[in-house]
C-alpha cells in the first residue's frame, strides 16, 4: 500500500471505494496518477462475510444517523434508515444483487421523450448513450457481466422457474436469467457462483462483482494507491480563488486529520455526497460548495419500487441460489399507453426468513402475517424497478436538530412520490401479480418499496450550470477540480439498476481527469 | 481382568512443565439455596414437546428462562401477547419466551422501557391483574386491537420481528436452512429442482458450469 503524505498536493483524494470512488480510484492509478482513497468504512472480505442477514446487516449497513421526511411509507416504517446502503471498503458493491443493464436510449433524453410533467423536475442528460456505449463496454468487461463478452448466462434457480412459467404463459417475451455481475464461470481470477443464495449479504465466493476484490487490489498492486479505511471526510476546503484544496476527515482514532488534494473526486453515495457539499459552506459559498444551481441535495430519486411475493401448493425454496435469478424486461420501454412515462424492469427477488419478517409487510401482524411466514418454503419473489420522477422538493437537506457521532448535522431524506411514480407502481404490482397467478400461485402480496437500496440524482448532471450540479464529466460546474463520481450524478434514473452506469461513468471520468491533468487544466 | 492404575506414568514424569492433577475432585462447601441461582425477578419454563421437530435438534428438551426485570406473570403476559401478535402454533413456547427475553433485557436496561411494559401489560389485563392469559382467543385478540397503536404495543410488535423469526428454532420451523457457503452454497444442492413447472428453454436459463 502506498503511503502518501498529508501535505502532498499532487495527489488525487477520492471519498468513497464504492462502485464510482472504488473504480475511479483503480482507474487513475493504472494511468500512474497517485490517489488517497477515503472510506468511512472498515475492511471486510469473503472471508469475514456473514451468511446471517441481521448480522450482515450490522456489519455492512450505513447506520450513522440519519432522518427521513415527506409522504413515504419510508418515513412511517423506517425512520430512521432512509437507505439500505454500505459503509464498508467497497461501499454497496458489496451488498448488491449483481444487476448489470444498460440504460436505454431514450432514457438518456427524458425531458424530450416524455415531455414536460407537472411537478417533475425532468432534464434531458448532457451525454448520450452513443458516447457511453464505449464505455459500457468496457465497464461489462471489468465486471464479467453475462451475456456479454462471451460469458454465458447464469442458471436459473427455482424462484426464477416460477417466474418464467408464468411470465412466459402470460406472453412476456424477454425473459432470461439477465444481465449479470456475477461469474457463470470461472474468470479474472474468481470463481463462479456456487448459489449460495446470500448475495446482499457479501459474496463469500467472489463470483459476484465488487471493487472491494477487484478494482481495489489492482490498484494497490500498481503502488499508487493509498487507501484509507474508517476515515470519515467532514469537510472540503477550498482558497480563496475558489478551488479545492483539502479534504478534512475523522481517523479511525476519531482524531481529525487534513488530506492536501490537487483535486476531490466524492462518490458517497447519493446522500452522504450532497451532505458533504452542503456541510462544506463558507463565506464563499453559503449556499454550500459547488451549489450555485440551488440544486445540490435536490433530485432525489430511489426507483419506483416495490415487491410482489406469491405463495404456491407447492414448495419454492426460493432461498437457494442467486438473489436477482432473472428478469422479465417487457415492461421496460416507454409506452405512455400505460397511463404513465417511462418503464420498469421485474427481477426476482429473495428473502430470508429474519427479512421476510422484517420487510414483506412492515408493521403488519396476526393471522394474515402468520400465514406468509408460515409459508416461507412455498414462496417466490420479485422486485419492481421504475424509473421514477425528479422532483426538486426530494431533497437530501443537513438536519440541524440531529446530530451525528462527530457533532455534525444528519442527512434527512425528504420524499414524496409522484402521481407518475404511484400509476407505474400500480401497474407494476398488478402485472407481478399476474405473472404469478399465471404460474398457479394461491395468494400474493403487494411489498411496499424497501428502504431505499437505489440512490441518486443530488448533484444531476447538466448541459447548464443553472439547471445541474455537474458537466457531462461529472465535474462540477462551480469548480474544476471538485468532481463528483457516484449516482448523484444521474440526470434521471432510467429503469435499469445504476451500478453499471455508474462504474461506465466513472472509466470515463478517469480518462478525462486524467487528460485534464496532463494539460495542467487541473 | 488386569487393572490398569490410572496414575502418573514415568514417561510423563519426565516432563516437568505438564502439571497433571491427580483428577480427585476437591470438596467445596457451596450454599444451594434456591435464591442464590435466581438473581432476577421471574423465571419462564417449558418443554419442548418430545418427538417434535425441534425436540429432535435441540440438546435438552426443558428449558428455562430467567428473567432480570420482568415478573413471571409478566413474562407470561408477554408470550401470550407474542401469540396473538404473530400466532404461529407450531412455534413452541421457547420461541415466544425469547421476546419475554429480549423485552426484559429493554426493561432491565432503561427504566422508562420498564414503565411501559409493566403499564402496558395492566392494561392488557384491566381490572384483573393475570387475567388477560386466561381469555379466550377471540377476546385476547380484541384486546390486542384496542391497544394497536400504543406505545406498548408497538415496542412489542417491533421486538417480535427479530425475537421470534431470527432464531434457529424459527428458521427450522419455517424450513429456511440459513447459512449456506459451508455447505458449498446450493449448485449441487437443490437450488433449480422445482418439478412442478417446467424447466425454462437454455436460451432463458443456461446450464450451471460445473467443471
């Protein structure tokens, strides 16, 4: 591990070894750029995982305190946990299902596809898919995601047996064990799946994706890497000309420390980035670093999301095996004929007993309730994920009446669905239920949306500074050398899961920070 | 029968840092009263049913819980809170005892937790203290319905969540085997051995790689 100095100003700070920070921190230092990589988690492994979900849960989770306002069932059952997110090296790479699709076309134009809607704050992406299909190219190359490159498709477990029967006699056509982030078979040095059936819990097997295996060893092995583990970054400073110079952050001895930077690359996760931005206010920027659009925090977006569980005669076992099975991907395109702009995509989904409890009705209890846990072995899930709308009052603000554990103010998530977000989810629940019944289920259940496990849009994208908080680079419009390299930057979420895009972004972004650097432009 | 003397043998002697005991058991003059034992307020006890699946896996099939806060009248109260919240008959009584368990440790620790549960289980009796674990099950659950919503209940309800379903009696009971990577995970135990609808087409579904 390299060891670079506090007062070293050449060196590139990144916050957050997630799928952005952890992949831009390797992508830099391939190109022999030094990088200090700042995680406020700890160092887990495969080995160190746990096949446990409560436990997992405690040992990975974002638990510091945050709030949660507005009109979602959220706020009401989980007040306190407005994300199902990590603070760990590797950030939510280590806890996601694998999920690996591109955003469609359109998606990259919503503004102009869907047309203006009333209380959406939709914009249309400053880039194209055209100029990032390059780049996811080589995203899916580093990941290893089936069905591209070669790699087969996954097999499909019993939960996705269920799902195809039914989709299929429903007379969906798109229906296949997806795209996916984990090993079919063997490759860059890791194994494949062995279907434990613990994705979100870290794969003990390595089969599945994530930089806390991969981008993050390989950017050690260059020796440009100094990672820093269970160091919390509270501040960005900036001089007076208005650039960043500095990053402040809590050691794993609670001491503070001072990180020179050359520049700040932040990638934590759609809440704790725009929290940072917001607690870096000075004389200079009262509004907050790199927020004169106002719209920083702003833009919050979580998927429209939901699940559908059916009980059946018989046994399901939908534990066995990958979490995120397969995919039905006819619901995906655009089709206002639905009564609403935009597409959702249904995955499989499973649950353990313990979250099965916690999760499936939130709040519920007697018979009823009894009954579904009574019938866990008989049981098959899916999950919804929508494309829901942007609106400026979903909105991640500083919470001065709460206090986190270093004296600075929590992040409270405020949101409100959209009438867009509730017609889509309707539809959504319906079809999942359908697409069950169809495969003979005896009852089934609407799961309201989860804590949020998707994040993003605080710090859009935009072709102008008044309407976003980034360029089509992920810099900041405010700033040249603050750049910010997780989902926040998403201008509208797509359908899709976000990791891939976000992983394709961040490749990019290190071919241009790297350019950038070169020229002496930062 | 030859007798082998159980004794310090001369190959052991030889070595001077194993300090073997004699294995007599000294005498101790231990007080066994009754109190000594029970420190707490409240003891719960049971029986795993013999010949039930979890009497087949668990060491002993008594069990006894002792309670540091809460009375056993209390912690009865609590189990038969537990199973009108979540009724689950083929749940033991040792199951419903770890939420007496996990509430008492919350009164045990925070005075104001220990005021709500204690107010809350007279509520949940009315006039007649011990009364509400002798209703029928129509009338607990009415009882139970008029409380929803209260403090109480709600701290109740909540801590059923992971005391009642994040245990290994509940795991086995409901059929989910936990931890699977010491297994070997399940490409070769089950994982697509669904029978009842047919196998998705290779296009959808490509075989596991199995070397």
């Amino acid at each position: 591990m390299a060891k670079f100095d506090f007062n070293d100003d050449g060196v590139v700070v990144v916050i957050g070894s997630g799928a952005g920070g952890g992949t831009l921190a390797n992508e830099l230092c391939q190109k022999g750029i030094k990088v200090v990589l700042l995680e406020a988690g700890a160092r887990q492994s495969s080995a160190s995982f746990i096949n446990d979900e409560w436990k997992s849960f405690s040992q990975l989770a974002w638990l510091d305190a945050r709030t949660t306002s507005g009109s979602w069932r959220v706020a009401k059952d989980f007040a306190g946990l407005p994300a199902w997110i990590c603070k760990t090296v590797g950030g939510s790479t280590t806890h996601w299902a694998g999920a690996s699709l591109r955003f469609q076309e359109h998606e990259f134009r919503a503004k102009t596809t869907y047309g203006a809607i009333d209380g959406a704050n939709l914009l249309d992406w400053p880039v194209t898919l055209k100029e990032l299909e390059p780049y996811y190219a080589k995203a899916e190359n580093k990941m290893g995601v089936t069905r591209t490159n070669g790699i087969p498709g996954l097999p499909g477990n019993n939960n996705f047996k269920v799902m195809h029967a039914g989709a299929t006699k429903l007379g969906y056509k798109e229906v296949h064990t997806g795209r996916m982030a984990i090993n079919s078979q063997p490759r860059d040095g890791r194994g494949r799946c062995m279907q434990l059936g613990f994705c979100f819990q870290g794969c003990k097997s390595g089969a599945k994706w994530s930089t806390l295996y991969t981008e993050i060893p390989k950017a050690e092995a260059t020796g440009n890497l100094d990672l820093r583990t269970e160091a919390h970054v509270t501040r960005i400073e900036h001089d007076n000309t208005g650039k960043v110079t500095a990053v402040t952050y809590r050691d794993s001895a609670g001491k503070e420390q001072r990180q020179s930077a050359r520049l700040v690359c932040v990638a934590g996760n759609s809440i704790e980035t725009p929290r940072l931005l917001l607690m870096s206010e000075s004389d200079m920027f009262k509004d907050g670093l790199a927020n004169s659009s106002g719209q920083v925090g702003r833009n919050y977006m979580r998927h429209m999301t939901g699940s559908v569980y059916a009980a059946f005669k018989n046994p399901v076992h939908m534990y066995r095996g990958t979490t995120m099975a397969g995919i039905i991907q006819d619901e995906a395109m655009h089709n206002p004929k639905r009564g609403f702009a935009g597409g959702y995509e249904m995955e499989t989904l499973s649950l353990g007993v313990p979250f099965m409890a916690a999760f499936l009705n939130p709040g519920g209890w007697g018979a009823e309730f009894a009954w579904w846990m009574e019938h866990y072995v008989q049981t098959a899930g899916m999950w919804l994920v929508g494309e829901d709308m942007p609106r400026e009052t979903n909105r991640v603000t500083l919470n001065t009446k709460v206090k986190d554990q270093w004296g600075n103010p929590a992040p409270n998530v405020h949101f409100d669905d959209h009438p867009n977000d509730i017609a889509m989810r309707k539809h959504a629940f319906k079809q999942g239920e359908e697409v069950y019944k169809a495969a003979g289920a005896i009852k089934t259940f609407q799961t309201p949306p989860y804590p949020s496990t998707h994040n993003l849009g605080t710090c859009r994208m935009s072709a102008k500074a008044s309407d976003g908080v980034v360029n089509k680079w992920g810099q900041t419009h405010d700033i040249d050398n603050l750049f910010i390299s997780d989902g926040s930057q998403f201008t509208t979420g797509g359908a899709e899961n976000p990791t891939l895009t976000i992983v394709t972004l961040a490749i990019r972004q290190a071919d241009y920070i790297a350019k950038q650097m070169a020229e002496r432009a930062i | 029968m030859k007798v082998i003397p159980i004794g310090r043998s001369d190959a052991v002697a030889a070595f001077d840092d194993c300090e073997e005991a004699s294995g007599e058991v000294r005498k101790v003059d231990l007080p066994l009263a009754r109190r000594e034992f029970l420190q707490g307020s409240g003891v719960l006890m049971g029986v795993l049913a013999s010949g039930s699946l979890l009497a087949g896996l668990a060491p002993s099939t008594a069990w006894a819980l002792e309670l540091k806060s809460l009375t056993t009248a209390e912690g009865n109260s609590i189990m038969a809170l537990g199973r009108v919240l979540y009724p689950h008959a083929k749940l033991p009584d040792a199951v419903y005892a770890l939420l007496a368990k996990a509430l008492d440790g919350k009164a045990a620790a925070d005075a104001g937790a220990a005021r709500t549960l204690k107010n809350g289980i007279e509520v949940l009796d009315g006039p007649t203290p011990g009364s509400f674990i002798k209703q029928s099950a129509v009338m607990k659950l009415a009882i139970v319905k008029r409380i929803e919503g209260s403090d109480f209940f709600n701290m109740v309800r909540g801590e059923c969540i992971t005391a009642l379903y994040d245990n290994d009696m509940a795991f086995a009971t409901f059929g989910y085997p936990g931890s699977a990577w010491e297994k070997g995970g399940y490409i070769t135990r089950g994982f697509q051995d669904l029978k009842w609808l047919p196998n998705p087409p290779a296009e959808a579904s490509p075989p596991p790689y199995l070397g």
